[in-house]
C-alpha cells in the first residue's frame, strides 16, 4: 500500500513529511520515539504509518486525560509522536504534532465541540453532482469550510453523464466561486480525472469531500485501478446516497500523492471565525465597504450599497441570505463555545477546591 524501501523502512517525505514537521519533532528525538502519520481512524484505535510500516495504535492514557475535546485528540491526517512496538506491530500516540491545517467542523449533534475532519491536506476537493442533489448553497458552505482550514479548494462537477445542462449548472456555480477552480468530471467514464492527479504531486496531500452519493468512492476507484472500494446506488426521487465510505482513511495514489476519504456529511455546520465567510462572499464583503456607514445593517440606513445592489437585481438575494445565514451560525456557536469553556472552568475550579478541602489539615 505504502512506498517502501529495499530495506523495508517506508519513506517519510513519500507521506508529506517536511522540514515543518521535522522542528516541530526535534524535541523528542533520540528518545526511542518515531514520527508516524495517522491513516485510518477507528473508535479505539488508530492505524498509523511509519519508519515500522504500518501499526495499529491507541491514544496514550495521559493524551486521553487531558484531552478537553475531540479536537485534542489524532485526527486523519495528523503527524504524532509514538512509542513503537514493531515485533507486536502495534504502538502508542504520545503526542499531535502541530497541524499545518485542519479541517473542522461542529459535531453533529446537540454538543458544541470542533470536529476536525482531516489535518495537514494542501488541496481539498468540493466534489458536487450534477444530478438532482446540485446545491449551490451546500457549495458555498464547503468552501467557507476549506477556507478556514487553510487548504486550497477545488470544485469538483461530477457525474457530467447524467446532466443535460452542464455549462448552466457550472456557471452558477461559478458565480459563488470566485477564483476557486471549477473541474467537470464523470467518474462513470473515468473522464477529467486526471485533473486530480495533476493537483496532489508526490508528497502531497489532497482530500476528497461531499456529501453522500456525489461519487467519491468511484473517482477513488478509477484513480486507484480498481473495483475494491464498495460504492451504493443513489435514489432516483432526489439522488442521494447512503454512505459508501464509513471511515475516513489516507490513501496512497499509484502517482505518489495522497488522499484522504471522507464519509458524505449530513450535517456540516460552520466552526470557527468570520474571515471564511468573508472571503468566499468577498463580493458582498467589498459592496459593504461602499456603504454610507460604517456599521450599517443593511436594512433600513441611507446610503447602503448592500440593499441597493439587491434592489437592482446585480447581488443574488439567496446569496446574500446565505451569507447571512453563515454568520448568524458562526456567532451562535461562538457563544455556545464560550459558555462551554466557562463552565468546563468552573468545574475545574470546583475540583481543585473539593481537593484543597479534603486533604486540608485539621485544625
């Protein structure tokens, strides 16, 4: 699966590795510790890949302990530190190497926690179909997204088989695009994949995201050769997918480069700061900036290029309710993140308090 040496030790910088990751790891070297890059995440454990080969590994009782969230503990994609076991094939995670980017998302659910989805990816692929599951809304949620996690984005228009009206559908898309390229594939044919290829080089690492049904796991299988991968059918009624893909997993490209596979998301709600938003939707960002005043609302000031571009006809209404939208999300969960950490504090406060009065001395 991996590039190997005649020696049998893999090749590192095959897996991305770099002079960053190499400082960052220099304080634990000549420790009988190694770097490893983790590929598949299970709920208990975890496959890594490194000087050893593969192994299967599991989260230190300390990383555990102390980790406040999902997002403090290996994700996809994260270089870690571990104590190998090579004769058991197995090892320990002690430590996360600091992520070159991440891309995070809330959980789903009711928790208001950071879910990082994928670590360390340079190109992040918005795979889309061009069937009745189209959605330039859900577009423009992903490139917010990718935009946060410091990736590049590409926009990928698959199943070109299946569409009567492609250049209509792309331009639409290219309306909310900006400079983000826009690529038109058929996973079915094996058409226009290559583009792929061409944009993950040897030691890169790109990622393949969307929603259930778009054909992730039939682009995988074409860029891989093979069948081995299960795809599901799609329904007729409105061409969703079930998932295919249950584990996110990195995978090495006969071309040298890597992927990583993620599961369809049901539900991708925003995590993190405004400037995402602001940069995919620079458009209504610059016509603010035109506005008579400063903190205008765009409701009822004089002088609002916002409400005028809207009247005229020139900025499209659903765009600028998805802006909207995006926002009002952003700081909704900005204020339940920090009424999280306020009462994790309080409770560890109350903890060190219980403990200072238990073992106290007796008067």
């Amino acid at each position: 699966m991996m590039e190997q040496s005649n020696s049998g030790i893999w090749n590192l910088e095959s897996l991305g590795w770099d002079s960053f990751f190499a400082q960052a790891f220099e304080p634990f070297a000549g420790r009988e510790l190694v770097a490893a890059r983790v590929a598949l995440q299970h709920r208990t454990h975890y496959i890594v890949f490194s000087e050893h080969g593969e192994l299967k590994a599991e989260a230190a009782g300390k990383m555990l302990f102390h980790a406040e969230g999902m997002q403090d503990l290996p994700a996809v994609g994260d270089w870690v530190v571990i104590h190998p076991r090579p004769e058991e094939q197995a090892a320990t995670i002690l430590e996360i190497l600091p992520r070159r980017t991440k891309f995070s998302r809330k959980t789903a659910g009711r928790r208001t926690e950071e879910q990082i989805v994928a670590s360390n990816v340079d190109v992040v692929f918005i795979v889309s179909g061009l069937d009745g599951d189209f959605n330039v809304r859900r577009l423009e949620r992903y490139l917010v997204l990718v935009t946060q996690s410091g990736a590049s984005p590409v926009i990928v228009l698959n199943k070109a088989d299946a569409c009567a009206n492609i250049e209509e559908l792309k331009n639409e898309v290219q309306r909310v695009a900006g400079k983000t390229p826009i690529h038109i594939t058929s996973a079915l044919r094996d058409e226009g994949l290559d583009m792929i290829l061409n944009n993950v080089k040897r030691g890169q690492t790109g990622a393949l995201m969307g929603s259930s049904g778009v054909g992730k796991t039939t682009i995988i299988n074409h860029l891989l050769g093979s069948d081995e991968r299960k795809t599901e059918e799609v329904r007729e009624t409105d061409s969703r997918g079930r998932h295919a893909t249950t584990v996110r997993e990195l995978i090495l490209l006969p071309s040298g480069g890597l992927l990583i596979d993620t599961p369809g998301m049901r539900e991708l709600q925003l995590w993190g700061e405004v400037d995402g938003v602001e940069e995919v939707f620079d458009d209504i960002e610059e016509l603010a900036g035109r506005c008579k005043f400063r903190d205008c609302s765009h409701e009822v000031e004089p002088g609002c290029a916002v409400r005028e571009a809207l009247e005229s006809g020139s900025l499209d209404s659903d765009r600028y309710e998805s802006y909207q939208k995006l926002l009002r999300e952003l700081a909704y969960h900005s204020r339940k993140s920090n009424e999280a950490e306020q009462r994790k504090e309080k409770e560890r406060i109350k903890k060190i308090m219980t403990q200072y009065k238990k073992n106290r001395p007796r008067r």
